[in-house]
C-alpha cells in the first residue's frame, strides 16, 4: 500500500540526563501523525552509527542537537515529502542514500533514524493495527520478557566509585508480568531500607538504581541478595535471579588491561571472575563483561560461560550495531570470524540508531542461527512506552524468543514507563518466560517465585 508524507518537523528535546534529542513528528496525506523522540545512551560502541551533535560549546557543552534538526527539517523533509512512497523500507534506503556514508555521519543517525520510527508510527496507526502488530513478525507471536530491574548503578551512569554499570534484578520464577513488576518493586523499596541501614546514601544514578559508594561488584551482589531475600523471594532462577551489565568497555584501558576496584586485570583473570561470581551468586544473563575489541575474550568467555549464564553483546560493536555488517552472511563475519554460539546474545537496541526496518531484517530468525535476539529498553530517558523495541506489548514485536532482556529502572524519572501491567492478560501477548528457558534451548515449565503474600 502505498503513503504520502505531507508534513515532517523535527525539534530539540531534553532526555532525563538533560542531554539533548531529536523529537520528530511526521504526517500522512490521510492525516495521520505520529511522534518518535531519538534514543540515547551514556554508554556508545565505538561501531554505531553517528549521533550527529553541534559541537558548539556555548550550548549545551557542545551536544546540541540543532544540526540534525535541520537536516530533517531541510533535507530529509524535501526528500521525504510530496510523493508516493511503497513502504517504510524504501524510505530507510532514500534516507541512507542521501546520506552517503556508511555511519549516517553526514545527516546524522539521529536525523534517520527518529524519522524511521516516527513513519514506523504512523503506518501501523493508518492501518489501524498496534505496532508491534505491524511490524514484521515472521509469523511469530508477539510476547512480553521478563523485566529486569535495573537496582543499582556504578560506571557511568553514576558518580561513584563502582567500575560494573548496572546491577539488575530478573523475577524469572514470576508466573506473570503484574507479579513480576511487583517483585522489582518490592526488592527495590528492601533495597533502599538496607542500604540506608547501612549508612550509605540512596540517591539515584543515571538508570534509576542506587548509586552507593560500594566498590567491589561482589559487595552489590551481596546486598541484593539480601534484599530479595528481605522482600520475602528467593533468590534464583526460581524466584529472582541477578543480570548485570559491567559495560566492560568503560574500564578497560589501550593495552587491553581491565581496571575494577583498582585491581589491573587481564581478559583470562575478569572471566574466572565472572565464573567465582556466577558460583557465589545467582547470576542468570552477563551483557557487556568484555570490551568491544576484546576478540580472544569474548571467545573465552564463551566458551568458558556460555553454557552457564545468557552472555550478551551490546556494546560489543562486533556482535550489533551497524547493519552493513550484520545481516545475513555479513553478520557471521561481523565477530571478527571467531564460532559465535548460541549463548552469545545480539541485543536489538533503539539506541542503536538504525532505521526501523534495518533493526527488524537483520535479526531475521533465519539470518544467523547461531545468535538470538534480545529487546533493549535504553531510550535514554524518554517518557515513551512506545519505542519500537520498547513499553508493553512492544519490546520485541518481531521475535518471540526474547524472554528475558527488557531492563528498565524503576527508580526516579524512569518509573513510569514500559510496561503496562494489566497488558498481562491480553490474549494475543504470550509471558516470555511461559515456554523456554531463559539461557537454552530447552523448554522448562513455568514456575512460581517462593514469595510472601
């Protein structure tokens, strides 16, 4: 079915960081409009796509964003506007040409890629279908992952003295998404009781969790588990299990050494300590424990771990972000040609910056068998539940078997989004965590969390 563009405008929004954004509005020639803000992270691969920023000092410490409005205001909305296009692919591809560089350094990804999302919008309202029920599916249902609750922060989305950036908690064993939302909840109010007990300060970082000044990773694994265990669970997989996301690429220095709590460690000595961890304490998924440009780590890793714990590559630009690299064939060799197994997680990212559809095809269930897919919530504080990997019944519209990787937090300006709670129920949306495990292949049956009324 074919569209018409007759309005696009695009403006200079403030995320929860106070960083500035792309909001971007487009109209269809039936009236349809939609609005899509441009998601951001603190932590970048050095493998995405560009955000493209002003540089002028004098505003915003240099990253405004005044430039990328322009061009969809200019050169995009002139490209885009009064003509009939096929589909919202053909739009990427006109927007990627124009462009001409590999990255969307020229317009700036952030230009592209709010006006993916935001057309992505107003298609799917036209046809009067929800989006994640528009978008591709390949012929799979659309299920909502188990949450995980991002408690506590170090790294940097806080300023304190943690290296490892996020602590969060999974309610793997939650029959449902309403006792699941309620667990984190009640786990992170235990949390902030032990934590003042202790005397340390429950401000927030930058995701919501607790920004205490504890050092040493296994220090927060300890206080977490007391507090599952203070709200009445039990923790586990069977109850509520630990996912943390080190963002390794952060505290690790030119010659390869990784800097944690003062300790200089080398890519063997952060995996056996990843392995004392998991042994120690219920660890269930490990995103970004190595850098980006760690090869022969990752490979370790995997192998070592792999069977062990779900390991997700993010960050790790050889695993995600640019799409020339990674769908189809390209994407194998997109991990430098070392055996990804299935344990290895691509993590589908709006922070990404990619174009809808590039997000979509190239986590093909057919493109690359060896790795799965996870929804990432990261949008950088935006207040929408609707991001297209992102809020309720969307966080992975495509592909069902993502069970477990929609990290939010719930703390501060970000408690308020993602996940509708009485969605649970609806007949056409699946609990992730109703029919395979979360780290194989292998089914499990669903389980109840040990919980106290």
């Amino acid at each position: 079915m074919s569209f018409e563009i007759t309005d696009l405008a695009a403006l200079e929004i403030l995320d929860s960081r106070g960083r500035p954004t792309v909001q971007t509005t487009i109209t269809l020639s039936d009236g349809t409009t939609s609005v899509a803000g441009v998601p951001s992270g603190a932590s970048t691969g050095t493998r995405e796509a560009v955000e493209l920023r002003d540089g002028d000092t004098t505003r915003f410490g240099g990253s405004g964003v005044l430039t990328a409005v322009a061009n969809v205001n200019g050169e995009i909305a002139d490209l885009l506007r009064g003509q009939k296009w096929q589909s919202l692919e053909a739009v990427d591809k006109a927007m990627a040409a124009a462009d001409g560089t590999p990255t969307k350094a020229r317009l700036g990804a952030n230009a592209t890629v709010g006006v993916s999302m935001a057309l992505a919008r107003a298609l799917a309202a036209s046809s009067g279908q929800p989006l994640h029920a528009w978008l591709p599916g390949f012929g799979q249902p659309a299920r909502i992952p188990v949450p995980c609750f991002n408690v506590l922060n170090g790294g940097a989305h806080a300023p304190n003295a943690l290296d490892f950036q996020e602590f969060m908690i999974s309610p793997l064993g939650s029959p449902g998404i309403q006792e699941a939302v309620r667990a984190g909840a009640e786990v992170y109010a235990a949390l902030r009781k032990r934590l003042t007990a202790a005397g340390h300060a429950t401000g927030l970082g930058d995701e919501g969790g607790f920004a205490p000044e504890l050092t040493e990773p296994e220090e927060v694994l300890e206080v977490i588990v007391a507090a599952i265990t203070d709200a009445g669970y039990t923790a586990g997989r069977s109850g509520i299990a630990i996912a943390l996301d080190p963002a390794a690429s952060e505290f690790r220095d030119q010659d390869g050494i990784y800097h944690v709590s003062g300790q200089k460690l080398s890519s063997h000595d952060m995996i056996e300590r990843y392995a004392a961890m998991i042994e120690r304490y219920p660890i269930w998924s490990i995103e970004d424990g190595l850098g980006e440009s760690d090869r022969d780590g990752w490979q370790e890793m995997t192998t070592r771990l792999g069977e062990r714990v779900q390991l997700v590559g993010r960050a790790a630009g050889r695993v995600v972000r640019n799409p020339a690299r990674d769908v189809g064939e390209d994407r194998v060799r997109s991990v430098d040609g070392f055996e990804v197994r299935q344990h290895l997680r691509a993590v589908v990212d709006p922070g990404d910056r990619v174009p809808v559809l590039h997000q979509v095809a190239r986590h093909a269930p057919d493109s690359t068998p060896e790795l799965e897919d996870r929804g990432s919530r990261r949008n950088g504080g935006l207040d929408d539940r609707r991001l297209f990997v992102a809020g309720d019944r969307q966080v992975h519209p495509y592909r069902a078997t993502v069970r477990g990787y929609a990290a939010f937090g719930i703390g501060g300006h970000r408690r308020k989004r993602r996940f509708l709670i009485g969605s649970a129920g609806t007949s056409d949306v699946v609990p992730a965590w109703s029919s395979r495990s979360v780290n194989s292949a292998r089914s499990r049956p669903r389980r109840r969390m040990n919980a106290t009324s």
